[in-house]
C-alpha cells in the first residue's frame, strides 16, 4: 500500500474526507493526493497522522501496526479482572490475594464519585 492509500483508507475509517482531513492539518483541501506524486514534508505527514491516531510509519508503510509505539492492542477490564477470583494477578512478582484485589477496586470506585 502506498502512502496515500494508507491516508485514505483511515481518513474513511474516520468518517472524513482527504479534503477534510488536509483542512483540519492546516494544508490546502487537495494537498494531500499529491503524496503519491510528492513526498510530503515531514511536519506535514506528522499532523496527518496525529489526526488519524496513527503513527507515521504506519502511513509510510513501514508497520502494519497503526501504533508504531504500542506493544499490543489487547485491552483489560480492570474490574472484570480483579473481580475474577479465577484471573491470577501478579504484582511485583507474587500473586495478588482476593482481599487486595478487592481493596484496589475500592480504591478505583473513588473515582467514579
């Protein structure tokens, strides 16, 4: 895929157009077709992909992972974990006992007030 696929087809993932998104980066509404003619300058491509939520390698095609710097996309319901008495928590090494698992969901629940 080339970069201006790539910008493409998330700028469609996110409900916009190439017009708009160049418009919310700052840059002329028809700029960005011309990055499969052109090399865009580097500040450029860097508001593109802070607008998508994207890396800018994964725009130039040098990752498939839109988010260079994340190890996983694998995300965890703290509370259904903790809430689980068949989940093992380990922290610094040892498991986590049900009594602090309990005390950290309190602890969380104080932010909901």
């Amino acid at each position: 895929m080339t970069l201006l696929s790539r910008t493409k087809d998330m700028a469609k993932l996110r409900g916009m157009s190439l017009e708009t998104l160049a418009l919310k980066a700052g840059l002329s509404n028809k700029s960005i077709y011309n990055w499969d003619r052109n090399s865009p300058k580097s500040d450029n491509l860097e508001k593109v992909a802070t607008i998508l939520n994207v890396s800018t390698d994964y725009l130039l095609g040098r990752t498939d992972n839109t988010h260079a710097n994340e190890k996983s996309d694998k995300v965890i319901y703290l509370d259904k974990a903790l809430s689980d008495e068949s989940v093992v928590i380990k922290f610094q090494g040892r498991e986590m006992s049900q009594k602090a698992k309990r005390v950290i969901i309190e602890i969380l629940n104080l932010f909901d007030e």
